[in-house]
C-alpha cells in the first residue's frame, strides 16, 4: 500500500513502503518510482572497463541497491516530482541513508550540482576503489 503524507513542520511529502530495486538509483514503492536525490548510478545496460576488460557495472549497481532494500520497509522524502507517477528524494532504510550507502560501497557517484552531501562518501570510494572506482 502506497502510504503518502506531507510532514507538518516542513511540508515535504514522504511515500513510504515496501521497495524494490529499479535500477541502481531507483527505487518502486508501491509502484511508485523514486530516483534517490543527489546520485547517478550506471544503468543497469551500462558497461565498465576494468583491467582493459567491459564488466556489466550497471547490473551490479541495481543488484547492489536490491540486497539493501529488496522487501525492506523504505521512507522517501520527496524534493522534487519529475513525472506522472515519478518523484525524486532522500530515502532511508531504517537510519541507512540509501543514496549515501551506495556511493559509499562505490556503485554510484554524487551528484554535487544537486548537492555535496554524498561528496565525502564519493571520496573514500574512490581511494579504496570500491564497485565502480575499482581498478585492478
């Protein structure tokens, strides 16, 4: 069920429920779609080089945001509605913020145009090389 609600003090609409990963920054909601705020993670068609060598980043990105909210119960907080049915926002798992988890483990890049939120997160990713900063 597709819970909506607009926050009192602030007058920022949430939709909470049970998620799956769309792709590696896009979460359904009840079939609702939310692109997480702030990140950009390769599509799931989208290929890396690493090694000189195409792996299917893209695809490890997606399943890598379903092992974190794959049937959990997910909390988005909307900045912005980008289509009919469509709506961009900071979600949260519990108290994991999931667009800093996945910089974090390196399956997406911060979007500091939008914000420098997740731009540290983005810094240690890359200086342990972890998902798509990995370089072997």
């Amino acid at each position: 069920m597709l819970v909506t609600a607009v926050a009192a003090v602030a007058d920022v609409e949430s939709i909470a429920g049970t998620a799956r990963a769309f792709k590696g920054d896009v979460i359904i909601i009840d079939g609702a779609k939310v692109t997480l705020f702030g990140i950009s993670a390769p599509a799931p068609s989208e290929q890396c080089m690493k090694a000189g060598k195409a792996w299917p980043c893209g695809v490890e990105a997606k399943k890598a945001l379903a092992d974190l909210v794959d049937g959990g119960h997910v909390v988005c907080w909307i900045k912005n509605k980008v289509g009919h049915g469509s709506w961009q926002g900071t979600c949260a798992l519990g108290t994991a913020d999931l667009g800093e988890a996945m910089v974090r483990a390196g399956w997406a890049s911060a979007v500091t145009d939008m914000t420098n939120a997740y731009a540290a997160a983005q810094a240690e990713a890359q200086s342990n090389h972890k998902g798509i900063w990995e370089v072997r």
